[in-house]
C-alpha cells in the first residue's frame, strides 16, 4: 500500500500539523480501523486513510491555491468559492508525494471526506463516517444526541451510517448558514434513492 512504515508516516504527518489536528487525525485513523473490522474490510488500509485525511489541512492557503493550479486540480464552482476544503483535494496529492501513497482508495478517501462524492469507495465511506464521529466529536448539551445512533449503527450497516453522517454535516450546514457542497448533495440523493449494499 505504500512505501514508509506507519510509525515514519505518523512521524511526518506530526511535522505538517499542529498537535490538536495531529490528535483529531489518530482518532479517525482509529475509528475508521474500527469501523472497518466491524466488517470485515481492510482495516489498515482505513486506518491509513483515516490518518492521512487532513494532512493538508494547515497549509497555506497562498500554497494550497499554487498546488491547485499547479496540479490543474479541477475544482467546481462551490468549490473554488471554499478555501476551507481544498485541503481535501491537495491532501489527495499530498499522499502521494509526502509519503509515497499511490493506493487509488486510500487516495480517493482523502479527497473527498469533507464533501462526499457520488459512488464513493468503501475506504472513503469508512473515512467520511470516522471524521464526523471520532470519540472527541462534540454535540451541543441542550440537544439529543445525533452522533450517538451513528456510533451504534456503524458496527452492523455502513450505509445507514453514512446516510445519517450525510445528514449530519448537511444539518450542521444548514444551522451554521454555510456552503453546502454539490458533491455532498449528489451522495445525499444517491443514498436516500438507492438500495445499493457493499
């Protein structure tokens, strides 16, 4: 899968993020291992994914727009106007030329776990729905727990999970007043429509 052991991965990845996002990354790397044992998937290559999904996330925004165009990374429109999530899509280059990661699901994981993506590989299901519910995900006091169910749920149907992490972050989006990605509203709309299993 690649080229560097775990421990000189993590060793790398802890020189490009601050200590808070370094933590926030082991435990998806974790849950997103978890998430894959629970069915019996490929849980190193999750907690891989799990581990390298942010790491472009505190670069530059002067540098992750020159890699952009660099790269000819062929962004949409909602896209473009949302510096915030083009970390993901460097992230996927990132991999490739910081540690030597050429594996396509692991690529495609990283790349698209902020915004979904229709027909999304099992390892970029796994990783999106490790992001949003990491044990130190956090929920306000005064409102039922939405993250709860989905920790539940994950163990025995990753689809229902992902559905209820779609709908999550839409939420969330929604309360905040902030973009929604066309993206995760292709994934939205292919889920509630679709009877599709692993």
């Amino acid at each position: 899968i690649f080229s560097m052991n775990i421990e000189s991965i993590k060793s790398g990845l802890q020189k490009l993020l601050s200590e808070k996002r370094f933590n926030h990354s082991l435990r998806v790397a974790e849950t997103a291992g978890e998430i894959a044992n629970y069915h019996r998937l490929d849980a190193d290559k999750a907690y891989l994914a799990g581990l390298l999904h942010d790491l472009a996330r505190e670069m530059d925004p002067d540098q992750q727009k020159k890699i952009i165009e660099k790269n000819n990374i062929n962004l949409r429109e909602d896209e473009i106007n949302c510096p915030d999530i083009w970390h993901t899509f460097i992230g996927a280059i990132a991999a490739g030329e910081e540690f030597g990661i050429n594996d396509p699901e692991i690529l495609e994981a990283i790349k698209y776990h902020s915004t979904g993506n229709k027909n999304l590989g099992v390892i970029a299901k796994i990783t999106y729905i490790a992001d949003v519910i990491e044990p130190e995900r956090t929920e306000p006091e005064n409102k039922a727990s939405v993250l709860k169910p989905i920790r539940t749920i994950v163990k025995t149907d990753l689809q229902k999970a992902l559905l209820a992490a779609v709908e999550y972050r839409l939420q969330k989006s929604l309360h905040l007043h902030s973009a929604i990605f066309s993206r995760t509203v292709e994934l939205w709309n292919e889920l509630v429509s679709s009877d599709k299993k692993l």
